[in-house]
C-alpha cells in the first residue's frame, strides 16, 4: 500500500495515542483515512469518531509500513527551533515539570506543548548556564535531568517517570530519529538559535532498564570560530604550536582525556591555516563543527567507514594538511606516519595522560621507533581546570597534603572555592587550560631513535619547558584555582606528590 506521507496530519493526534493503538490519521482530500496494522477496536473506534467528528475510511497496513510512515510523517513535523520563544528568566523548570499532569484522555492532545516548552526551557537554561551535555535519565519511578558544567555534572530536575516516555519522544522527534525505534542505540542531530545564538546539538540514545537514556551535546558554533591566539595557550607552547603548523610536512599530536580541549585546539590550528592556498581535508568521529573552507568528512562504522579508510581517501584528495580524528589503532597511525613523511601536515590525537607518553603509545601500537624520531614535531598534552570563582574565592593557607604535594610553603597563600549565585554556589566559573608541549629537536629525535624510556625523554624535555605538573602549581600560586581542583583534574591522590 502506498500512502503520502505528506498527507498524515500529526496535529490531529498525540504522538503517545498513535503510538500506543498504532493508528494513523491521514487526510485526503475532504475526507479522512485511518491506517492500522489491525482492526481498530470499538473504544478507539469511538474515541476517533468522536475526536475527528467527521466519517473516515479504514485501511490496514503491515507493520513496517505503519513504521515508516510514522518515522517520515512525525520526524518530519514542523517544530520551532527558536528555544528563546514564550521563556523568560524566571522560568522555573523544577516547578513547570512538576505542574505537567498525565492526562487521561491521550487524544485532548494537551501533552504536546508543555513537553515542548519544558524541553526548550531546559536546553536554554544549559545554555545560559554554559553547559557542554544535558543527560537525560530515566529510572524506574522518575527521570533525572542533569546538565555538565565545566566538566562536572549537577542535577536540575527531577520528576515523576510519567513524563519520560513523552519528553525523550519529543526530543527523538526534533532530532529526526526513528522514533518507532527503541531497542537500538541512535545518533542524531538538530540546529537550533537562543535569539542571535546559533546552536548545534548532537543527539545520542542508549537503551537500558527502563526506556531510552539521551545525552545531548551542546556544540556553540562560536568555540568553532576560535582563533589559535585566543586558546589561552602559554606563549612558548602557542610559539611551538604555530611554528608546527608552518612547517609543510611532520605530525602534530595532542593529548588529554576526553573533553579537555583537544579538538578546540587542532580546530583553532586549521583556521589559522585555512586560506585559498591550501587543501584542508579531515575525517572525524564525529564531525564537531563545520569549519568554512576546510573539507571534513566522518567515518561510520556500520558501513566500514573507518579512520584508516578514510584517510587512505583523503590522501588521493591532493591534501597539503590533514586532520584525523583520533589515531586509535596501528593501521591509521601507520597511514598517518607515511602520510606526513610524503609532504603532508597530519594533525591527530592520541589518547594518553602525558605528551611523552604519545610516543610510547604510537611504539606499543607496533610503530618504528626510526619512524617515528623522523615524523613527530610537536606533541602538546592538555587539560581543562576550573577557574575560582572571582566574587567569592576565599584566601587560605594549604592542607599539609598540599604542601606536600605541590611542595608549597606552609605559610604560603592559596585560595580555595567559597560559593555564591554568580557561580551557582560551586566556587567555579568558567575553565581554563593547562598544558606542555614537546617540540622535537635533534637531540630528542636521537633519544626516540634509539628507544629510549619514558623516564629519560621526561627528564630531557622537561630541563627548560615545564611539565603540567608545574603548570597546575603555576596556576594554584597566582589563585585561579584551587589544590583540590589540581587534585581532581589531574588524579592525584593526597598520599601522593607530583
């Protein structure tokens, strides 16, 4: 049976309803349709005579059928994108949840526009509020809203689970996912604005005990457009960094757990090399940020679309640089490495705690050490802190494990975070990066020639650069942050010493 899915009127039922009695409502012409997978019972039949006050005709349809018009007709629905709409700064979401009742009658249709603007109310308040991920998390008696500000993650809403079902429908809908899919994680995507702010949110579902887990990431196009000079990089790491990126060939690495900076980093080095000269090409997974003038592409593994796949495509591309994703495996460093010794620039991440360990990473994965002395030019590790609070940071002297830790002075003058309603009593506002850089000279390619430990290329690296070690206790003497956050980012527990 063929039936247009323009046709299907999603204003005429509530989501929930066709779901539930998987019955559709199309309208053709004068006249209405109902399409079923079965015959209609005589209560629904009723509840649509009433609800439509009009005569209908009744077709039944399979199952994948019935499936693929309700993905097409509800994911295609008009839904305003503009968040800001109807909210104003006092909107409450804890108390507008709470206000949202179950109704009765699934066909009123009264479920759809609470749930919406519950929904844009808690994106623009991530929003405002800075926040990198909304999670959105459902138990078995109430679902848990939690947003990550500044790498931490903090709850803001809390409801009865009868509004699950519905808000991660909602949201399946204005991301354009199956929505009649739930057994099978999905990946999505939705644009949308906060007055002048234009907003990208990558949508990710994952199944579990008691129905679909969402984490939206929030990706502000603005962090895409940062310039390298603006990173907050120390002089002589943006020096080492942009005198990399001059050079026509070599690799460029970075370091640093998950979301600590990285791909703000390489994207900041691609426009600054961006120009009308030169062929930028990436593969990514997935694609953060749409950069103008730079071709991005992104691998997919249902498909086969790998690192390795995708940068042995780029590179028939005519490329003069290069960024991949991640090198997770032997075979794309491998690809890279050649890459970068055949004229290329290649930048890459690699997932290690310190910029010395990369090169031990890339020799466990299986990778000459000869090759590896001859392609790396710079390996920059960073992380991200949080900065204290400026209204409420609080001067004190240091615990004896940080003292010992940090081989502060007893006497010495530290700052610790308080808390106030600027910072929404945390102590912290805002991030700031801490980071070290190995630039590979010609002593250093020797001691990577001739396999030498991680211990002894620390020791030589680190006579004239600082370590993020001294750069944390940089930070915590000139009070932007605070021990205890040096302690958290960087895994040290207070028994230890850097």
């Amino acid at each position: 049976m063929t039936i247009n899915s323009e046709n299907v009127r999603t204003d005429l039922l509530p989501y929930d309803f066709v779901r539930s009695n998987e019955v559709i409502v199309a309208q053709e012409e004068d006249k209405y349709l109902i399409i079923s997978t079965n015959n209609l019972s005589k209560q629904t039949y009723h509840e649509l005579q009433r609800h439509l006050r009009a005569s209908f005709e009744f077709k039944i349809c399979d199952s994948a059928t019935f499936n693929e018009i309700l993905t097409t007709s509800f994911s295609n629905t008009n839904h305003n994108n503009d968040i800001s709409e109807e909210l104003s700064d006092e909107f409450d979401i804890q108390d507008f949840a709470g206000s949202i009742n179950a109704t009765e009658d699934l066909l009123s249709g009264n479920n759809d526009t609470p749930i919406i603007k519950l929904i844009n109310g808690i994106i623009s308040q991530a929003i405002k509020n800075r926040a990198s991920d909304i999670h959105f998390e459902p138990y078995e008696d109430h679902i848990v809203v939690r947003y990550r500000i500044d790498g931490i993650l903090k709850e803001i809403l809390k409801q009865d689970s009868k509004i699950a079902s519905v808000l991660i429908s909602r949201i399946k809908i204005i991301s354009g996912l199956d929505i009649s899919e739930r057994r099978l994680p999905q990946d999505g995507r939705v644009s949308l604005s906060l007055g002048d702010k234009n907003i990208d949110v990558r949508v990710s579902t994952l199944p579990s005990s008691y129905g679909e887990r969402i984490v939206l990431r929030i990706l502000d196009k603005q962090s895409a457009q940062i310039n390298i000079d603006d990173l907050g990089l120390p002089t002589p790491i943006l020096s080492n960094y942009k005198s990399s990126l001059r050079d026509p060939e070599g690799i460029i690495l970075f370091t640093g757990p998950t979301g600590s900076g990285k791909t703000t980093t390489m994207y900041a080095g691609l426009r600054y090399l961006s120009d009308s000269s030169q062929n930028i090409l990436t593969v990514e997974d997935p694609i953060e940020y749409t950069l103008s003038g730079i071709g991005q592409t992104q691998v997919n593994t249902k498909t086969g679309y790998t690192f390795a796949k995708g940068l042995r495509a780029i590179l028939r591309q005519d490329p003069d640089v290069v960024m991949v994703g991640e090198m997770r495996d032997v075979e794309t460093a491998q690809i890279g490495i050649q890459a970068s010794l055949t004229g290329h620039l290649v930048l890459s991440t690699v997932h290690t705690n310190s910029a010395v360990a990369a090169l031990t990473r890339l020799r466990d994965m299986g990778i000459e050490s000869f090759l590896l002395a001859s392609s790396v030019r710079t390996i920059i590790s960073q992380r991200l802190v949080r900065r204290l609070c400026k209204n409420c940071r609080v001067s004190s002297q240091p615990s004896n494990e940080a003292v010992e830790i940090f081989k502060l002075k007893k006497n010495e003058t530290v700052y610790s975070a308080e808390g106030c309603e600027n910072c929404s009593n945390t102590g912290y506002q805002g991030r700031i990066a801490i980071a070290e850089c190995i630039q590979i000279d010609k002593n250093l390619k020797d001691l990577i020639h001739n396999n030498a430990s991680e211990n002894e290329i620390a020791d030589y690296v680190f006579k004239e650069n600082k370590s993020i070690d001294e750069a944390s206790v940089d930070l915590i003497k000139d009070g932007v942050t605070s021990c205890e956050e040096i302690m958290r980012v960087n895994n040290i527990k207070e028994d230890a010493s850097l």
